[in-house]
C-alpha cells in the first residue's frame, strides 16, 4: 500500500506505442507542490557530506545560476550506480553541464543512496531515482524543489544505453526536467521517438547486462518491480 500511496504522487506517464503497437510509455514524473522558497542570498543552508561546505536549498529561480558555478568548480564525468544486481558505470556528457552538474551534486549529497528502480519495462528502459521510503522525501526537501530545462540540440539520440532525465508531469508544457530521476534506455538499438523531449546527458560504459537483469524482472500493473530493486550509492569515480 505504501508504494501505491507514493505511486500516486510520483507517477509515470506512459502513452506510446511501438511499431508493433506493443504499449510503450512516455518517462515523465510527478514534482512536488511548489512552495516559496527564499532567494540565493538569503536561502536556508544545507551541509553536504559532513564537511563544512554549505549551499542554498535550491528553487526554481536560484538553480540555475547555482549548476551554472557548480559546474565549473566540479568537473567529475564517471560515476558509478552500485546496485542490489550489480554495478552500472556511466559516463555524463560535459556538454550538457546543467544535467551533469545536477548528477553530479546529488550523488555527493547522498541522495542516490537507497533511492530504487521504481519502473522498469522491458525492451524499453528503467527508471531510478525516487523511492517508497520517506526518507527520499525528507532528502528532496532538503535539497530543494525545483526542475531543470530540456537540453535536446546536442544531436544525441536515445540509443540503448543512454541515460535521460524525464520530465515532470504536472503543469509542464516545456518538458522540464525532473532533477532526481533518470531513465536509462534497454531497447535494442534504442528508443528513438523520446528524441528531441528528454535532455540524453550521460552513457553507460559498463553493466548492461546489469540493467537487462533489472529490466527482465516481474513487476506489478504499475511496472514497479514486485522485488524493491536498491540503489545502494552512487560513487565518483573521476
């Protein structure tokens, strides 16, 4: 009951079909309701990691201007998914700066750890960043609410291996993208009709077979696996 209760809040989209009209479904999620935030100047602070560095809880007026400078002072590109099924290594792409500087400070920040693969659909992707835990929502609010914009004219396409940033679903013409979910793409030779609406800002270099188990596995009417699939953490590893 407790996932569906989060289900409801944090939901995918799905509406596509394939060319063999089998159901396949637009990666979206749900963002939490917005509230008002102070500015950068004056925003709460949040510690990262023990250390005595600190930043502002981030909204949707001071995010960007924040990724903007944190880019530049945090160049990390390899990173490493540790999972209950193995190790999924991924190298973000420099030239999407906002996408990989957001994965970049989430997976510093912990918000990774013991997040879970909430929807998987087979030969199509799998999705991971949130959780049934109140833990992930306690973690959310203390980072900040707030989406990033769509950056599509890198000439990426979503190939079988990528990994893309889905886009919240409430009151988003634009497509912006939700900041702590992604979706990596298991369709052979890839999900091409995603092209164009979800921001491709990473590869995975090592562990597709990792996500192929991941994706083969039972799940419930709403794709979630009936086995809670655990991202144990998130390392950098360069």
């Amino acid at each position: 009951m407790q996932k569906y209760l989060l289900f409801c809040v944090f939901v995918l989209l799905f509406n596509c079909e394939d060319n063999q009209s089998k159901k396949k479904t637009i990666p979206s999620a749900k963002t939490p309701t917005k509230t008002k935030v102070d500015s950068v100047s004056n925003s709460k602070k949040i510690s990262v990691n023990d250390t005595e560095e600190s930043y502002p809880v981030l909204n949707d007026k001071n995010a960007m201007e924040f990724f903007l400078q944190y880019e530049k002072e945090h160049k990390e590109s390899k990173v490493r998914i540790v999972t209950d099924f193995g190790n999924i290594d991924i190298q973000l792409f420099n030239n999407t700066k906002f996408h990989r500087a957001n994965f970049i400070y989430l997976a510093k920040q912990n918000y990774f750890n013991n997040t879970q693969f909430y929807r998987v659909i087979n030969n199509f992707m799998v999705q991971a960043g949130n959780s049934d835990d109140k833990a992930t929502s306690r973690k959310r609010k203390k980072i900040g609410k707030y989406l990033l914009p769509t950056d599509t004219k890198k000439g990426y396409k979503h190939h079988r291996g990528v990994i893309s940033m889905p886009s919240s679903e409430i009151d988003n013409p634009h497509k912006l993208a939700s900041p702590y979910e992604f979706f990596i793409v298991q369709q052979t030779p890839g999900a091409y009709f995603l092209d164009g609406d979800y921001t491709i800002f990473g590869r995975v270099t090592k562990g597709m077979d990792v996500v192929d188990k991941i994706a083969a596995v039972e799940r419930d009417e709403a794709d979630w696996p009936l086995r809670n699939i655990y991202i144990k953490r998130v390392e950098i590893l360069d």
